[in-house]
C-alpha cells in the first residue's frame, strides 16, 4: 500500500483552467476527507511509510543511508519589527517606519531607510490603501484553501511611501485593477503573523 495521497488541492499541479473549473469540486471533497481523517493523522501515515525498513544500501559515496525524522519546536524573533507584529495582534492596528532624515514612511515597516540609511521611528499608517499591482491566485495552502480565489497583492497605506504584499479579497471579481481602494480587514483571532490581516475594496461612492 502506498502512502496516502493528501488532497491534491494543497499541492496542485492542474492548469489554471483545471483549477477554476475544479475549485467547487475540491473543496466539497477536501473538506469532507479533512473531516473524515485529520490532516496530522494523513501526515503521520506518511512519516511511517518513509520510515518503512529499507534494504541495507550504500548511498552516495560510501556512507551507509538509514532514514530517520526529525522533529523540532522552535520559536523566532521578528526582531527590529517587533512592534508591528505586537501591535496587530494585541490592538489590530498597522504600524509602519519613517525616516527620521528623508522623511520617507516604510509600509512594511524597516529599521534603516533605504534611501538615505538613517534611522526610522515608528509611525501608525491607515487602514485605507491603494493597490499598486495584483494577481489572481487559485492556488493555496491549507491557511487559505476556505477563500480560494483571492488576489495577491501590494497595497500602499494612502500615508505611506511604499507598500506591503498582502491577500486581498476579491469580492466576486475576477481581478483587482491597480488603482483600487481598499481597506484592511483583520482576524478575530489574532495570533501576531502577517496573515491576521489582509484588504478588502472600499464600497464605491
Ligand atoms: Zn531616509
């Protein structure tokens, strides 16, 4: 028996057309096989599928090969933009940086500026942006497999000088055109990563 396939929608190789034509489909049968086996016990299975014994063999060069996992729990620091993170998770707010010399405001934000290299301060940028650029994705990890399609995009805050790429809602629209308001939107519950937000187009006057 060989190892269990996991739903071919988290790691897809149809072509796009397939995709879209399928979307509807993959997701009525991924969400039943997530309910029926959950996805750690699939991964489990395939863990203990790799770890099968194998034939004693000589792998590259003359060092003898057995396989094995590894495990590892760890955590990072965002460092220098820490209080960005912080900040959306505990008030759902947006912070970006400004050049304490030029005067430029960095969304994300960053320690130094890149024009001149000075220092930044910290600076709160509105909710309210401008998409710059943006593509329609049909592909997702399981994080987004609920709102396949959704656009991906940069979005410059209107008081920023640059912008951030970040998912935006497509609304029923195919694509989201350069030019367009939008607004952020944040989780419920925010867990400090950069996906507890993404935009969504402001109504139309
Ligand atoms: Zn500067």
């Amino acid at each position: 028996m060989g190892a269990p396939v996991l739903p071919t929608v988290l790691f897809p190789s149809w072509g796009l057309t397939e995709l879209k034509n399928s979307t509807e489909k993959a997701k009525e049968t991924i969400k039943k096989e997530l309910k029926s086996r959950p996805l750690e016990s699939m991964i489990d299975e395939i863990i203990a599928e790799r770890l099968k014994p194998e034939p004693s063999v000589l792998g590259r060069g003359d060092y003898f090969e057995i396989p094995d996992k590894m495990v590892m729990f760890y955590k990072y620091s965002y460092g220098g933009q820490s209080k960005f993170f912080h900040e959306l998770k505990e008030n759902a707010v947006l912070y970006g940086a400004k050049c304490k010399s030029c005067g430029m405001v960095y969304f994300p934000p960053r320690t130094h500026c890149s024009e001149c290299y000075s220092e930044t301060s910290w600076q709160r940028v509105s909710n309210e942006g401008i998409v710059l650029s943006s593509t329609t994705s049909w592909y997702a990890t399981s994080d987004f497999f609920d709102v396949v399609p959704y656009a991906v995009g940069y979005v410059k805050p209107l008081d920023a000088d640059t912008g951030i790429l970040q998912r935006i809602d497509l609304r029923g629209k195919e694509v989201i055109e350069p030019g367009t308001k939008v607004t952020a939107r944040f989780r419920e519950k925010r867990i400090g990563v950069v996906s507890d937000f993404w935009y969504e187009m402001m109504e139309q006057d």
